[in-house]
C-alpha cells in the first residue's frame, strides 16, 4: 500500500470501444506511476466519486489532489470532503497527461477495443508493466539504470514462467 500523504495527479481521456467514446479516468502519483484506472460512459460528478472512492479505498486520502478544471473533480471532492486538497492550477497536471502517451502508442498499434472491458484490463496490465519498467533514466547514471533495468527484466521474467 502506498503512503497515503502522496500528491495525486487524477486525468480523463476518452477512449473508443466499438465506436463509442467512454472515458479513461486515471490516478498517477507524484513519481509518475499509475496506480489506478477506471472506465466508464459517462464523464460525469458520479463517475469521478465511484473512481476517488476506489481509488481512497485502496491508497488513504492525499496531502494534495492536482486535478485540471472540469466541474465534476470538484463537486466530487467537496461531497468527499477533500475539496481543500486540490488544485487545479494551469499546466500543473502535466504529469498525468504525459501518462496517457504509452496508452495510447499501444491503443495504436491494438487498433482499438471492442468490448467494454478491454481498456479497463488493458489499462490495469499496462501500468503494471510500464510502472515496473519505468526507472527514470534521467536520475540515475549508465551503470545503474542497467543494472536496475536488468534486474526489473530478469523479476517480470521470473513473473511471466511461474
């Protein structure tokens, strides 16, 4: 279970099944990792509390929730009583919208989703692996982020056979 004094970075986007749009909802902390997804049809205040309520259920409630400006993150985090926690500030959800780009290079090259529950499945198996593989090249040096990597790749083999 994750530190329940971290930022969280909570973002929508829409996603195309069978040629309808429902909407991606997800939670990314403050180092970037995925830690929650949730699709639904709507993109409504109903919606935003079923996914903050999953996502508190499992992770405690946040020092700070950094949303962008639909109504609905708000109306939804005041009826939770974390209306003071968030913020909405301009360009300050870039982490979670930078999120999206891996989802979305895979979306691409799945050529969409039929049914309802294959983005949810997909965006859970998806985090999972990028958040495993996701060492943060910048912040380390050469020796390091290999051996780092290879042992990442040697602990999902080790996953994959058993």
């Amino acid at each position: 279970m994750q530190s329940s004094n971290w930022k969280w970075h909570l973002d929508e986007f829409f996603v195309k099944v069978n040629g309808e749009r429902h909407y991606l909802w997800r939670a990314v902390d403050h180092e970037g990792e995925v830690f929650e997804s949730y699709v639904t049809k709507k993109r409504d205040k109903k919606a935003v509390l079923k996914f903050m309520k999953k996502a508190m259920r499992w992770y405690g409630s946040p020092n700070e929730i950094v949303t962008d400006k639909l109504r609905s993150y708000c109306a939804a985090a005041k009826e939770l009583g974390c209306a003071d926690k968030q913020v909405t500030q301009q360009r300050a959800n870039n982490r979670a919208e930078n999120s999206h780009l891996p989802f979305r290079r895979r979306e691409r090259a799945m050529l969409r989703f039929r049914r309802m529950h294959s983005p949810q499945k997909f965006a859970s198996i998806q985090a999972s692996f990028h958040n495993h593989f996701n060492l943060q090249r910048s912040l380390s040096k050469r020796i390091n982020f290999k051996l780092n990597h290879d042992a990442a790749l040697a602990e999902w083999r080790s996953l994959i056979t058993s």
